[in-house]
C-alpha cells in the first residue's frame, strides 16, 4: 500500500510539474501575442497621428461631463444596437485600411456626413473606438478625423470589449 502511494504521490508531482511547465510555456507564448498586439497598434497610432485613451481615462472623462464626441464604428444592427458606451454615436467604418473615402464602406455615408457627426470645433475632444484592441474600424475612424484636422482625437483602442471588462454600464437602442 504504501508503494501504491509513494507511485500515486510521484505521479501527481509529475502531472503537476507538467502542467505547470505547460502553463509557463503558454504565458510565454502569450507574451508573444500581446508584443505582436502592442506593436500593431503603436504602429496604427503613429500612422494615424492621434493618441489613445483609457477605459478608466474615458469612464472618467464621461463622469466629469467632458465635452467630447463618442464614435463607435461597429455595424448598427450587429453591434451598437445592442450594446454601446453611453453617449456613443454610431458611424460604420470598415477594417481594412480605408486610404480613400469609400461611401461603399460606410454604409453609403459621405465625407460631409462624417465632418458633419464631429462637428466644426476642431478642437473638440473625439474619441473612437470600436470592438476590442484588434479591431481596426477605430484606427480608421480617428485617422480620418484627423486627415480632416481634428487635433483632440483619441482611439478607445479596448472598445466595447474592455467597456463591459471594466464593468462599467452601456446602452442600447430600444
């Protein structure tokens, strides 16, 4: 019986060392993902020339009744009807880079429209966001607002994923 054990016990270590080994190697292959992650979107923020915001940056700033435009650039139907930052306006804008102004990729919406939603104080705080921090319709949002000379614009690069993560409350369209 006690050879039962002492192989039972040894076998457990072993299953434990395993898995832990096993852990480790996928935090190091996490690592990997999340580096890949930083620098994608580093390199999105340097070519679209704004700045990114934090959701407690933006839960903080929506406090405080900061004058500011909310855009979120996910389908109507499939997402911000659902589900949005309180205050957000909705603007589709696609995820693939959109060098050139595509009406086809904004749900048949111009240029003027989208001047229009931002406002004509370029000086006002815009702030972007889309799905989560992959996502790239919000890279194209606040590029294009700032192509158009907005100075004050910020990515929520976290977007409606790390809205709901932070436990902060949202809104829908009834």
């Amino acid at each position: 019986m006690k050879i039962f054990k002492k192989i039972a016990v040894s076998m457990l270590l072993v299953i434990l060392v395993s898995v832990s080994q096993s852990a480790a190697d996928d935090s190091f292959a996490q690592e990997v993902e999340k580096e890949v992650a930083a620098v994608k979107l580093a390199r999105e923020v340097m070519r679209g020339g704004y700045d990114l915001v934090t959701v407690n940056e933006l839960k903080g700033w929506i406090d405080e009744n900061k004058d500011m435009v909310i855009v979120d650039t996910m389908p109507y139907e499939a997402s911000y009807k659902n589900e949005h930052v309180p205050g957000a306006i909705q603007f589709l804008f696609p995820i693939a880079d959109m060098e050139g102004w595509d009406s086809k990729e904004t749900e048949g919406k111009t240029i003027d429209d989208f001047k229009k939603l931002l406002g004509q104080d370029k000086e006002k705080t815009i702030v972007i966001y889309c799905g989560f921090v992959k996502c790239t319709r919000s890279h194209n949002g606040t590029a294009w607002a700032r192509k158009l000379g907005y100075k004050k614009v910020y990515r929520f690069a976290g977007g409606i994923y790390a809205w709901k993560g932070a436990g902060f409350p949202v809104e829908s369209v009834k």
